[in-house]
C-alpha cells in the first residue's frame, strides 16, 4: 500500500469540525514497547518550561523501532501517533511549526535521515524537524529540557548517553541483545535463563533460579526452556523475568546475586564511558553534572535496588554525579 | 496446503519407472544448514559396517531444525529429502523397512513424539522409525555405528552428547544462542562483535577486530555494526565471522586470545559435563571412552587449533579420552 501523503490531505488524517489555527509542535518518544505524541501550543522561549507543561493533547501507539518492526511499520506508527495527537488538539497538519521526535533506534546518521525524509513527506520545509535517539527525550524529561549530563537508560534494552554544553555528545551501549547490552532487562534475564539450563545439564551451579523460573512459566523441566525461547524471540518476553531473577537474589541465591551484580557493573560501565568521553565530570573528576536514571531495571526493586548500587559504582569516581528520576519518561 | 500423505500415492514421492523390490533403510542427518538422507540396503547384522558403505543414493535439501525455519517447512524438508532418495534409488516407499532420522532441534520428548507422528503418516506401522538428535548421528559416526562415549559438535551452535554402553544417555549446551552456547561459532563470533562495540563507546580495551571485522563486511564505522546486526537475525551468518576471530587471535590480538581461550573452556565444560555425569571414565576417571569432535570450529584452525585445545583440556582432567575425527560428519 502507498499512502498519500504530500498532497492536500494526508491519508492519515482525521476531519477536523473546526481546525483552530493556533501553531502547535510535536514530541514523540518512540520506544520498542510504545509510542507517546503529545500536541502543544508554542510558547515564548524562556529557560524554565512551565509547569505542569500544556499539553493540548496525547496519542499513544505501540512500536516505532524499525529494527523491531521494520521500517513500513514504524513509519505507519509515527504517521498515526501524529495524526491521533492532531485530530485530539483539534488541529491539523497546517498548524505544525515543529516535530521533535525521539525514537529508539536512531543509532547511525542513516537513520536519522530515514526518519526525516519520512517527515518531509508530510510537512513543509518551514516545518522545523528534529529526530533523536529516544535517550535525548529521556535526559530532557529530567533536566526539564535542558540538554546537559548523561542518562541511563534499562529497561528491556540498556544505553548511556550524554550531552556537554557546548553540545558535544555521546553514547556506550543501545547495540541490542546480539551486542553485549549486559546489564539490559533482557541481559538480566537471558543470564538466568542460560543459569538454570546450566545448571540442569551439570555445567554450573544448583540455583533457586530454576523452581522460580520453571514455575512463573509453567514449565515442569528446564529442557522445556529451549522451546519457551525459541517459541517466541521478542526480548521483551525475556526481559519480563527480571523480578523473578530479583526475588531470588533477595532470598540468598547466590547464583542470582551474581547476575545482579554483574548487571550494575555493565551499567555503571556506560554511563563512565559516556562521562569519560566527554569530560562531564571535569579535570578533576568533581565537577557536578545530572545523571538521569530511567526504565523499570531501575526502578522496580526493593531490598536489592539496581538503581541504586548503579549510582553508589558510579559516585566513587566521580562524586560530581547528580541522580535524578524523572517523573515522566 | 495440506499435503496427502497417507493414500496410495505420496505427494513428494516421484514416478519411478520399474520399482525394485529390495529392501531398504532411510538415514537422515537433519542440520540447521542442512539435511542428508541415503538410501542403503538392509544388511546382515554384524559389529563392523562394511567400509565404504553400500549406499544406494544420496539426497542433500535445507534446514530441517524447526527451531529455524519452522514445523511447516521442516516438515517438508524432511519429506522431500526421503522422497528424493527413494527416487534416486529406484526405489518406492513400500521397500522401506526403517527410517533413522538424527535431526537438530530434538530437544525435549515432544519434539520427538513430533517428528515420529509426520513419519507415520507416510510409513505403515511394520516400518521401525527412530528420531534422534543429529549429536547422535555425529557420535555413531565416528564410532563406526557403535552408540558409546561422548560427541562434542562445535559449528554455527554446540553441544555434548554422551552414551554409556548399558544405554544411558545425557547432553549439555544445544540449548541456543539465548541459552548460553558460549562456545559456538555464534557464541564467539557475538562476543567478537561484541568487543568491537565497546572499544568503540569506551567500555572496553582496543582490537585489531574492530578492523579486520568491518573490513570484512566493507562497513566504514562499528555503529554500523548495529544496523548489520539487525538486518539478518541468522546464526550462522554471525558465526561465520570465527576464521577473522582465529586470524586477529593468531597474529597476537589480546581481545581475540580471551576470547577463544574462554570458548574452549566452555566446550571442554560441556564435554566434562556428560562425562561426569554418565561416568564415562570410571570411578578412577582414568577409562578410556572414544571423544568424537565434530564441526567448523573444532576443524577449521591454522596455528590456533580450537579442537586441540580443548582436547588439552580434556585430557587433564579423564587422561583416557580419546579423540576421533570422523570422515563424514
């Protein structure tokens, strides 16, 4: 199927009763699981954005990473995102000043120009367009737009990126499972998976990981886990294994523990390769930057709290790193 | 397309224009790669097989592991490789008297129970059917037919496979790259391409595989590497990398040497594993069993002999291994 989309209407479009001609921008966080586009009015420019922001309105579609669903998908996903938001705001497409889109995926300058010839497709060239990786969102949604310090993001996958002020910027990590993305919810995960394997056929340890694994998954044997993998190779899927893995670790296995541990090191790898690229931290390693903490690897843990021993790696080289876990994401 | 299998005539069977009447057995080698099945006339039984073998004919067709291309075409991949030979040998469905099929991706009793159903359907139940993992084939292989001592198979995957004579049987690894195959050629191939990402981002130290690599899949950058990753989810693609893997370890890359070193822990691991297990060595650890060693990465080495080296380490630990290298694998 070939849209239609650079003539007077765009095929994904809504009617609009009444559009107002108010001028609007866009910002999309695309991610692997979903995509979120909010609307709202352009406002005079001042450091401080208000708050809570006005946001006209929001549109949530699912996937957006091309190399998760392929290009025809993702391109459909943000069209339809945009469009929600638009048709939500009661405007249209003539009301956009700017798209600023930052999406998982963006990984080489190929993509980006992708993703931007996709969008001229659909809006003028006054229309001012920018497309990131969905890390630049993350780190924004924590220094209240300001693009300055390093984020941290796990959650099914894992990357680091930061940003100078004089705008130079970096990454470590974001290179998918195949990759050694190690400390990523899918890493996590996948090392427990391969424990309990090993494990059954002599080559490790016993571990707790097994009854727990087997039993959230309704399996009766550990050679069972070789069908459940292939059966479905979404990392997502994988990555939800996480709190079990944390669960055993809190309970003394040590074989759990050992993964954990392992996964904030990779972790606080990144972010000081990041930092270390790009001499967040000054000369003498003290200087003050934000280090922004995003995704449910994170987040989502008691007693054994990745999030936390992360930063407790990270403070003993440079204690200048300043935590912060934004309210949205 | 559901396909007639059970009636008078057999889809996938060919014309034949006088049928003999001879008597014979199907052997099938099923791989992720691919698929062999002879065509040999039953024989008396005896302890030796004749050398070289009577074989009849020889069919070669794809993938038959459903893990990889699904049950629908290995399915029929299986079928129309039997067919082929049939034909090949003159011969017609009605002359089978048996069906050995060793196919990668038997895993569990269900895989098995699997295979033996689509089987049925095309032989009557006189016929003896036996399915196996393809690790099975590989060891009567090198054992002249005899089912005794353990298989170490190092390809694109990897995995150990052990008999005892009185007929118990264990594995380790084969449970896929997910799992932990950190000895396969995709499992080093990963860790290699893994290593050129974070001498890139700074996580880790500086490789001659980051040229040599991208050198040989003519991309400029190693974020490139990224996108290469994702366009083709193929294993064997990836572990086709492991001869550049061998040359930059052999011309003195430290990265590289970590990394076989490490792979040849884990493939003497997973040998150890079975042994232990079956007792191949006796209580003294010192019997002698036969070590049939199969597969690309045990094989295709210059000065760094991957196969060698973990014979090494074998031997330290069961001094009555002793290591076959069979002609046809």
């Amino acid at each position: 199927m070939k849209r239609y989309r650079n003539g007077e209407i765009w095929d994904f479009e809504h009617e609009v009763a009444v559009a107002t001609n108010r001028p609007v921008i866009l910002g999309l966080d695309g991610g692997t699981t979903s995509t979120v586009c909010i609307c709202m009015p352009i406002m005079p420019f001042s450091d401080a954005l208000p708050d809570p922001l006005p946001v006209l309105a929001r549109a949530v579609a699912g996937c957006s990473n091309h190399n998760s669903v392929g290009e025809t998908a993702a391109r459909e996903t943000l069209e339809q995102v945009m469009a929600d938001a638009l048709s939500k705001s009661g405007s249209n497409r003539s009301a956009v000043r700017a798209v600023c889109l930052a999406v998982s995926g963006v990984n080489h300058p190929t993509d980006q120009q992708r993703i931007l010839t996709w969008l001229r497709d659909i809006f003028p060239t006054q229309v001012k367009l920018y497309v990131r990786n969905d890390a630049v969102a993350a780190l924004a949604s924590g220094t209240m737009g300001k693009l300055h310090g390093c984020v941290l993001i796990a959650g099914t996958g894992t990357i680091a990126y930061g940003f100078t002020e004089d705008g130079r910027e970096a990454r470590a990590a974001g290179a998918g499972p195949v990759l050694g993305d190690w400390g990523s919810g899918y890493g996590i995960a996948a090392l427990a998976l391969t424990a309990v394997i090993r494990a059954h056929d002599g080559r490790g340890p016993h571990t707790m990981l097994t009854s727990t694994i087997l039993q959230t998954l309704g399996l009766c044997s550990a050679d069972e886990l070789i069908g459940w993998t292939y059966a479905d190779p979404s990392w997502a899927r994988i990555a939800a294994l996480v709190p079990v893995v944390v669960s055993c670790a809190e309970a003394g296995d040590e074989v759990a523990n050992k993964i954990l541990k392992e996964a904030v090191q990779e972790l606080a790898l990144s972010v000081k390769a990041v930092v270390q690229r790009l001499g967040l931290c000054g000369a003498d390693r003290k200087n003050s930057f934000p280090l922004v903490m995003v995704g449910g690897v994170l987040e989502a843990n008691q007693r054994w709290d990745i999030g936390r021993e992360v930063m407790d790696f990270i403070s003993k080289d440079y204690p200048g790193a300043h935590p912060i876990r934004p309210k949205f994401a």
